[in-house]
C-alpha cells in the first residue's frame, strides 16, 4: 500500500524518534508498504517519521543509482544495497567531509549541497532482528546519513548555512502549506 509522505511543516519530523521491539505490530507489512511508497515516489531512501511513526526505522534501496555512470566504480554493491534499518546507531562519522547536492520526498523541489562525512560505522538491527554492525562509505554512508537524520529529528535543510537556509525559506514556507505540485501522495501539515 502507497502512504502519503509527511511534507515539511509536519510536526513527526521533528521528533526524535523511540526503538522498537521485534513484535512491533505490524512491521512486516510496514516495511514493505515502505518500500512500495518510497519506490512510487522514486526515491532512495524512506524513514518512519516520513509517513508518520516516530519510530526508530528507515530503509534505503541504492539500486537506481547502479545505472547512474556517476557511481560506475561502485555499481555492482549498488545493485544489491537494499536494506532496512531499525534502531540504528552510528557510532562512528570519519573520512574528509564531502558535498552533495540532497533532496527529500518530504521537501520536494528543494535540492541544496550539504556536506557530511564520507564514512560511518553504524549498528542496526534488519527486518529479521538480526543485529549488524557495518561500515559504509560513498553514497551508501550519505544516504543512510540522511535517512538516519530523519529518525533523530533533524531536516537535511537543518545542515544549510544562514544564507541558504533564508534563501530556501519562502519555498519552505509554501509546501508546508501544499502548494507545491508533486507526482506522489503527500500529506500536508493543517
């Protein structure tokens, strides 16, 4: 089933968000209504907070970028980086910090660079609730970064300087009040 994401404005991204328990009811079929969501909306990556649960838990599906000639030294981990990610931690950001231009399905029509560390080391539990901890690098890093963010309360805008944050406010302002045109099912703040 296809969920309305949240759009900025919307209280749940904010918070910051509680674990879960193995017998979290219904989490098999959240995590594939996720999936579903996110893949309608050609997104990448999919937190809890996006659809309206304040619960530690995103996932990420890296495979679109595969075919993308940007990522060609790493399309063949791409093709396979699909996961989801409960409770996680990161434990560790190192690396030289790096620029990107990032988006959100919650802030659509707003792409701005933000800078983040270019590896983490991060413990989570999959949608087994078998425990990992891993290292990842590249975009794999940044995307979970971004996700992981969401869980944690905090807008990938939240990482903008001064200037950029006045100058993307007014468009801010208008999709949390629903006037911005998209291609997937939204929610808008009241």
């Amino acid at each position: 089933m296809i969920l309305p994401i949240r759009a900025f404005g919307d209280a749940v991204l904010r918070k910051n968000c509680h674990e879960i328990d193995k017998d979290y009811s219904g989490l098999k079929e959240l995590i594939s209504n996720m999936f579903e969501t996110m893949e309608s909306a050609n997104g990448i990556g999919l937190a809890a907070p996006q659809i309206g649960l304040d619960i530690r838990l995103f996932i990420v599906d890296l495979s679109p970028l595969a075919e993308d000639e940007d990522y060609e030294e790493i399309a063949d981990e791409l093709k396979t980086f699909r996961k989801v990610l409960i409770n996680a931690k990161i434990l560790e950001e190192s690396g030289e910090e790096w620029k990107f231009n990032e988006g959100c399905l919650s802030i659509p029509d707003v792409r701005e660079d933000v800078k983040r560390k270019e590896t983490i080391l991060i413990e989570y539990y999959d949608e087994n609730f078998v425990k990992h901890t891993d290292t990842f690098s590249d975009m794999r890093a940044r995307v979970i970064q971004h996700e992981y963010d969401h869980i944690e309360g905090i807008l990938f805008t939240d990482h903008l300087s001064s200037l950029k944050k006045k100058l993307v406010k007014g468009k801010l302002t208008k999709i949390s009040q629903g006037d911005v045109a998209v291609n997937y099912k939204m929610r808008f703040p009241k």
